[in-house]
C-alpha cells in the first residue's frame, strides 16, 4: 500500500487575489516523482460535513499513485470570497485556474483528472468546456449538460417545486461559517458576515427567470458539446434526477464517451441505493489510469455504454436492492433499440388509432401524491409509491396483458393532441407498470408547459378550446416489463407536490386515436459477449470517527385536514445535512454538528392558488473555540398573477447575533 500524506489546508491563489481551501492526499512518493492529480471541486463544508465522504474516495485514489485534491468553491467552506449563483462564470474561471495552479505543482507531473457528483459533476463539465489545457479526462456522477431540460428548476418548461426546496437548502448552506481552526481565529468572524451580507434568496433569483434565456445556457455544455474534448466517464442512476444526460452526452459528445447507468438514487455507486453497488473508487482508477497514465488495462476493448437494465418491483419506501442485469450498447442511439407505437384509445392502448368520443379530465390540485421525488436520496419514503393512490385524477389507458417481457431503454415520448379549457395549463404524463393484482409500479413521466408549446423562449397563452399538438417527452429508464404485467399510461392536468398548479384548474381533452406513445424497445441480444463483472466495492474502513450525541429523527407523511381540506406534504429530518444523528462530534476536529429541516408542500384539491410550499431550517457548529448557529425560513405561495416569496435568516456566535435579515419578493407569473 502506497504511504498517503494529508495535507490538511493548501491554499490556492486566484488572480484576482482570493485563496481558495483545499485539502490534498499526497503519494508520499510524489515529493520526488511527481503524478498525475485527480481534483474534486465542490462547494459544500470541506472540513466538518464533508470529511466523512472524502475518506471513501481520495486516500484511494492516493494510494493508488495520484495526488487527489478536494477544493472548496470561492465563498463556501474555508475558500475566501462569496458566492454569486450555483455554475457562475466566476466559479467556472476558478476552476480553471485551479487546474493550471495543480499542474504547475512540483508534485504533479502536469496531468490533471477532473471528478465530482451533483454540484461537482456540472464542474466537470462546466470546466472541461473551458479546455484547460492539462485537463485530460473528468468523470461526472449525477449532473446534467442542460441545466434547463434537466435541472431542479423545470421540469417540461413547468415550474419544479425543488426550484424552491433546493433554492431553500442553498439558503442555510449559503450561510455556513468558515472554521475559525483553518482561517484564523481573528478573521472567521468578518469572513462570514461578508458571506452573510452577500448572500442572496436564490429561489427568488432563479424564479425572475421563467423561460429559457442565457441564465439557464450558462453552465450548460449542450449549447456547444464540441468544447468538451476530453474523455468522459459519465455515472448515473435511474432513481436520481439526471435519467436522460447519459443518452444525450453519449450521442452528441465527439470524444471518448462511458456511461455506467445503476439503479442507484443521487448517491456515488460504492455508496448506492437500491443496490447493487458497485465499486466506484476502482472503476475510477481504471478510467484514470488509461487516460493520465497510459496503461492499458482493456477500458477501450469494452462497449462504451452499460446500462441496468431493472426486473418489476412493487412500489416500496426505500428498497435496498434492485434485481435485473448490465447490458452493453456500442453507441447511443443504439442497433438494439427501435420505437414501438401504442396509440392511445378509449381507454386502452393499442397498436392500431381508434376513433372515439372525446375524453376530459380536471385533475384535482392534489394529484400527485403518488410521486415521491423526482430525484431520491435514498431517504425513506422519497421513492414513487402505488399509483392506486391517485386513483380518479387522471385519464387512464391501459394496455393488453404482456405475452412476453417487454425490454425498455432509451426516452420514451407521447404525441398528443390536446386541447386545455384555459390559457395557461400544462400536461403531466405518467407511464407504469401495472401488475395482475392491480399494483402500479412507475416506470417514468414527463411533462409540457401547453405555453412553451412552440419554444422555451417567449411562452404562448393556449388557445381555449384549440387542439394543439405537443411532445411530452419521458425521461430515460432501463427496465424489463415481465409476461402478465401490462403498461399503463395516465394523462394529468395537475401533479403536486412536484410541480406549482397553472393559475386555474385546467380541463384537458383527448380524442382517442390522435395521441401515441413511443416506447424504445430493446431487442435480445443472445449472441453478445457477457459483460464484465462490475466490482462490488469492499470495506475499505479509514472513516473519522463520529461519536452520535443525540438522536436524529425523520418523519415523512402526507396529512389531509378533513376540516379546511388541505393536503400537506410533510418531510421533517432531524440530522439531514450531517446525519444520521440529530447531533454528533466528529473526533478528528471536536466539532459538534447538528440540524434540522422540515419541508411542507400545502393545498387544496379545488384551488391551486391555496398552494404554499414552506422551508424552516437551522444549523450549529460547536467546538471549545466556537459556536456558531444558523435558523433560516423561506415561503413560496402566488395569486393568478404573481409569486410572492419570503425570506429569513439569523445567525449567532454564542448568545451574539451576528446577522439578521428578512426579505419579499413579487414576481411575475410568465407562463407558469
């Protein structure tokens, strides 16, 4: 085993004079021959929230000779500085420049890898489209190259309910500290009020933006896919948000492309839920060690594109494992998959258009309950649930009993002709597997803003009455249909709480053999080489200790008052951002942690404007050389012309109240 030197605090100087935090593991080799470096660069507490994490990954990728380095983003963490927006321009120029500095280190032989998930896998790529010059390879897990298509902020041109839930997250993440331990005890102080008095309510900054206009293409690499040249090695899961990015990199990408597309929630692959997992740490130095090192260990002898394919469950709270089977694709779009049509009829589909009388629907403001997250952290409870549950909210059409398994992969898409009773609307479409005894399982959905109708730029109000023809397309999946079981499609007009109601109730009118839906089949492929075992990862140990100090807590519930009919959506965690535990010391450092977060999603079945969504927070950091804490709140409701947000924050040393300040926004509606 390879002797790893930590090195707990490298300061990195930007050109305009502002230090960025790093931690770096050092080959204790690479003093005298240097190696290639692998970078992490992400905003979230390097020192405290994140030091569990790093120890799974970057002593690994430091043993097995790479300097790694972990970078905290300008303004978060212990890098100098605030923060502007998430994927600034300035955050994007600091990373270049990161990798420039790394390259000129004596320690590193002027190759640089480039790795992250979620926030550090839009890095990759944001970064990688600059060129740095010794930027040779990135590996992205669980982002996105559009950040308008396939972000938390829209979803099919509709207003995401997570644009307000992360915004709300960003809120107390905006506001954490830095550690008085790594940038002095006499400067934290002024460096987190300066944090503080920057800081703006970022659900308010995203919402003035309603269409897709250059804040969106910023950070969004599918605008110009061909300023990314490196290789990329691209990790996904069909229970997180970005199901449809491996499609897209995969075939419009110009360089060397890899997808391993899991079962997994937002969650890296050593770590995933559902199961199986598997062993990122080696999959990444096999990827590294072709591309920064030159060594051949048959990477390129492989199918690019390996995909779970996953067998029917029912729907449950929090499954551990998944049970299916990899399958290789030599290139997306793939000789393995072709489009099969169901047009949808009076209620069933079928392989032929059948004309019939017309089909209406006014969804309840409610539907949706079924829905769980669009992207699952593997927390309990975040998972879709029975579709019976929404049973009555929206158009069905079922299709025949299955003769034999039916393989999907690939972006299924509806053709509809619809006709909406309002000037603003829009569609939710649900596709599922249902099972003999009636269960539904969901397989994918999607959705279109009936304003965006003809574009994501200047919305459109819908014509009453006029039939219009739209594409709702689905968002990716992998997964085998079993004999027996048949597909199910529901056709919606509301879907709470992930998405914010129209400003009315809308009605929605079919006509029964207009409408089709695509499905990617893939065919059987007896004849093709077994893929390669994919390593499950092994207990490598090396974790900090954490001593739990009281017990954490999670309620997650859907709460109907039979009185004033409201339906809440309630997600409360006593331990979120640090957890398990509600509080707990990390040994290494001293460090009390400790947080709470409750999330609710509120409204009327007959009133979409009675929706409110409501996020209370609070943070603490404490140690014998400080105590700081954070309590935030954040409200999002809307009349028929307008959203109105509110804002709060308060932030303590000890008893001293350091920050205070409370906001309103009035925004107007633009087609949402």
């Amino acid at each position: 085993m390879t002797e790893v030197e930590v090195i707990e605090t490298v300061w990195i100087p930007m050109p305009d004079g502002t230090r960025l935090a790093a931690r770096l593991w050092l080959p204790a080799a690479a003093r005298r021959d240097p190696v290639p470096c692998i970078l992490e660069y992400i905003p979230y507490r390097r020192r405290d929230r994140t030091r569990i994490r790093d120890e799974s990954i970057h002593p690994h990728f430091a043993a097995a000779g790479y300097a790694s380095i972990r970078v905290d983003i300008r303004g978060y963490g212990d890098s100098e500085g605030v923060a502007e927006d998430e994927y600034s321009a300035q955050e994007t120029q600091d990373g270049h420049d990161v990798i420039g500095w790394i390259a000129a280190q004596p320690w590193c032989n002027g190759k640089v890898g480039m790795f992250g998930k979620s926030w550090g896998a839009y890095n990759a790529f944001q970064v990688a489209a600059t060129r740095p010059p010794a930027l040779k390879a990135i590996i992205p897990v669980m982002g996105t190259d559009d950040r308008w298509r396939e972000d938390i902020h829209f979803y099919g041109g509709c207003l995401a309910n997570d644009n307000f839930w992360w915004g709300a997250i960003m809120q107390l993440y905006n506001a954490f500290p830095p550690d008085p331990a790594i940038v002095g005890a006499d400067r934290w102080l002024e460096m987190w009020r300066e944090r503080l008095r920057h800081a703006r309510f970022w659900p308010a900054m995203w919402l003035a933006h309603q269409t897709h206009d250059a804040m969106w293409r910023r950070g969004s690499i599918c605008e110009a896919y061909a300023d990314v040249e490196v290789p990329v090695c691209f990790f996904g899961g069909w229970a997180d948000l970005y199901r449809d990015t491996p499609f897209r990199i995969a075939e419009h990408l110009g360089g060397p492309v890899r997808v391993v597309m899991g079962p997994w929630a937002h969650l890296y692959p050593h770590e995933g839920r559902p199961g199986p997992r598997v062993d990122f740490v080696a999959e990444a130095i096999r990827f590294w060690d072709h591309w920064l090192k030159g060594i051949d260990s048959g990477l390129m002898d492989e199918p690019p594109l390996r995909f779970f394919v996953q067998d029917s469950a029912p729907p449950a709270p929090a499954p551990a494992t998944r049970t299916g089977r990899w399958v290789e694709e030599p290139a997306w779009p793939s000789p393995n998959v072709a489009t099969r049509r169901l047009w949808l009829n009076d209620g069933r589909l079928g392989e032929a258009p059948e004309p019939g009388s017309p089909l209406a629907i006014r969804s309840p403001q409610s539907f949706g309950a079924a829905g769980g997250d669009m992207c699952s952290f593997a927390i309990p409870g975040d998972m879709p649930a029975d579709g019976r549950i929404d049973a009555g909210g929206a158009l069905v059409f079922r299709g025949p009993v299955l003769s034999e398994p039916l393989d999907l992969l690939g972006q299924p898409q509806i053709a509809l002709r619809v006709a909406a009773d309002r000037a603003q609307g829009f569609v939710a479409a649900l596709l599922f597997d249902e099972a003999p005894d009636g269960t539904q399982s969901l397989l994918t959905r999607g959705f279109c803003n009936l304003t965006h109708r003809h574009g994501d730029t200047a919305p459109e109000p819908v014509v009453p009455g006029e039939e219009m023809a739209v594409t709702v397309p689905l968002h990716g999946l992998g997964c085998r249909v079993p004999a027996g079981h048949r597909l199910m499609v529901q056709i919606a007009s509301a879907y709470w709480p992930v998405l914010w109601p129209a400003p009315e109730p809308v009605t929605l009118t079919l006509r029964p053999g207009q409408s089709a839906l695509d499905l990617p089949v893939r065919r059987a492929t007896p004849d093709a080489p077994a893929p390669r075992p994919l390593p499950e990862p092994p207990e490598r140990g090396g974790r900090p200790r954490v001593t739990p100090l009281r017990p954490g807590s999670m309620e997650r519930a859907i709460h109907h008052d039979l009185v004033k009919g409201e339906l809440t959506h309630r997600l409360f965690i006593d331990g979120g951002v640090f957890g398990p535990a509600g509080e707990m010391r990390l040994e290494e450092t001293g460090t009390v942690l400790g947080d709470i977060s409750d999330r609710r999603y509120t409204i009327r079945a007959d009133d979409p404007l009675s929706a409110r969504a409501t996020m209370e927070q609070s943070a603490s950091f404490r140690r014998a050389d400080w105590d700081a804490r954070i309590r935030c709140f954040a409200e999002q409701t809307a009349t028929a012309t307008d959203f109105h947000l509110r804002a709060r924050i308060t932030c303590w040393s000890g008893e001293e109240v350091v920050f205070e300040s409370e906001e309103t926004h009035v925004i107007p509606r633009n087609g949402m």
